[in-house]
C-alpha cells in the first residue's frame, strides 16, 4: 500500500481497520500523523451529535385499560370499491408530487457534496503523487498544470450525475476545494454561500468550475490561477 492509497481509505474511513494500514503506518510518520488529524476531526464531529435522552417512562395502565367492543367488519363491496378508489388516488397524488418537485441546483448539490466529504479539508503540507493526480485529473478531458499550488486531495466525485475530478489546495487561510466541471455549462459566475464556507462557479469554456474555500478566503487569486493552468479538452 503507498502513501495515495492510504490517505484515500482512511478518507472514507477515519475508524481504520482496513488491509496494510498497520504496516503502512509504521513505516509513514506522514501519513500517521494524516491518520491522527483525520480521526481527531471525526472525533469532534460524533461528539457534537451525541445527545443525551432521557429514559422513556411509561404510565401504569393496570387499572385503567378499558376493553372495546366488537366492532362490525364492513362486508359491502360498494365501501370496499370505495376505500380501493381512494387508496389508488393517494398513490396518484404521491406520485405527482414526486414528480413536480424541484431537483437540487448545482449549487446546492456542491454544498451537499462538500457535507459528505469532510476528511478532504485537512491542512498539511504534504502533496499527492503525480501518479494519483494524473488518475483523478481525467487527462482526456482536461488539461491542468499542476503547479497552481500544492495539491493535497483528489478524488473523483459524482456531481449532478457526471464525474468530476474533485481537488483540494492549500490557501492561506485553509484548504481550497476545486471542482472540474468540464460538463456543467453556466452562462455567468455564481456565488456559492455556506454556513463556514464562500465561493464561486466560474464558466469556463463550455463546462464551470468551482472554487471554494472559508470564509475570508482571498479566492481572486485562485480565480486567475485556474483559469491560466484549466484547458478542457473537448
């Protein structure tokens, strides 16, 4: 197992326990350390969402239980064609419903996917190897030079049912998220606004990217930087 492969898995879980990560971490200080901080930060989150419940008291009901009586069943097959009516229109409703309702825009499916990936936003100073940015990068797709900063994350991720190469910099305030959008075409800049977190959609070409980092970010600079070293090559 090397270092990218290490850093992936306990990215998808902190918890370890997975093939060669003993080994691997007795011989990588780096990545232990990596282990320890991913670990301490999903620590903190299942701390911030235990609750404590109380226990669940139940009254005495020995003396106040009340038998019913024998109710007559319905055998008249008018209400049965009735009830029957009124379920299958129940289920024409939920269906429209579902149907009618309104998709996530790709804004809001970016702060979703943002959600579910914590352990992307770590702040180190070691990078991905070449050979892991190559796999992520998509090079059919899209021509990206390498040095607009240190890389230390890349997966791809699914967004708005396309695979797109999902990479985290390193910025002056914290990690910087770039989303490779080759095919997600917007026709002007779109802001992106989250809890902790700002950014933008910036159309490029014919696709979008997404650059988003914390709050205070200077994220103009990043903005340059992509659109000099991005090339989609379609």
């Amino acid at each position: 197992m090397n270092c990218d492969e290490f850093r992936q898995a306990v990215a998808e879980d902190p918890a370890g326990g997975f093939a060669g990560e003993p080994e691997h971490a007795a011989d990588c200080a780096e990545c232990r350390a990596y282990r320890s901080r991913l670990q301490r930060f999903d620590n903190q989150i299942l701390g911030a969402l235990e609750v404590a419940v109380p226990a669940l008291k139940l009254p005495d009901l020995a003396d106040t239980v009340v038998p019913l009586t024998r109710q007559r069943i319905w055998r008249n097959p008018v209400w049965l064609g009735l009830a029957a009516s009124v379920a299958l229109l129940a289920v024409f409703a939920i269906n429209w419903l579902q149907i009618g309702a309104s998709p996530q825009s790709l804004t809001e499916q970016i702060i979703a996917h943002l959600d579910h990936e914590p352990g992307a936003l770590v702040v180190t100073d070691v990078a991905i190897s070449d050979r892991r940015f190559a796999a992520v990068a998509r090079p059919a797709l899209v021509d990206m030079d390498r040095s607009i900063g240190l890389i230390s994350y890349a997966m791809s991720c699914k967004i708005n049912g396309h695979e797109v190469p999902h990479l985290v910099v390193q910025g002056a305030k914290g990690p910087i998220t770039i989303l490779l959008m080759p095919e997600e075409f917007v026709a002007a800049a779109t802001a992106i606004e989250g809890a902790s977190i700002a950014g933008m959609i910036l159309p490029v070409g014919k696709g979008s990217i997404a650059i988003i980092g914390t709050r205070g970010e200077a994220l103009e600079h990043w903005h340059q930087q992509v659109l000099e070293k991005v090339h989609w090559k379609t």
